[in-house]
C-alpha cells in the first residue's frame, strides 16, 4: 500500500470538510423529517414531493459516506 503524505494546510482542510459535512448531514435529517411529517397533510403536487424526498435522501448518503472516513 502506498503512503500518502499531506501537509498540515490539507489535513485542517479535510477536518473542516468533516465538520462542514456533518452540520449538513444533520440539517439534511432535519429536513427528511420534515417532508415526512408534511406527508399527512395535503400536498398539492406529490412528484416535487417525491423528488424533494429522493434529492434529500441521495444528498444524505453522500454526506454520510464523507464523514464515515476516518481520520
């Protein structure tokens, strides 16, 4: 296996980009509830609800997959 040497600059880079990704993992969940609990209300156009729904929850892997990587 190779080694890989960052300096100090990209480390803080990435740890930032952790962080960053985590408050929007966060929000991102916050928002899927939301949707849901509108669910059992009236929704005048289901598909742009389905697709908020799907966008969210595609958005949400991807974040979870950044900040899974360990440091």
């Amino acid at each position: 296996m190779a080694e890989i040497n960052i300096t100090d600059r990209t480390a803080k880079y990435i740890d930032n980009l952790r962080k960053v990704a985590a408050e929007e993992k966060a929000a991102i969940a916050d928002a899927l509830t939301t949707a849901s609990d509108a669910k059992s209300s009236p929704i005048e156009d289901e598909r742009e609800y389905t697709n908020l729904c799907s966008v969210l929850g595609r958005y949400n892997r991807l974040l979870s997959l950044i900040t899974a990587i360990e440091p």
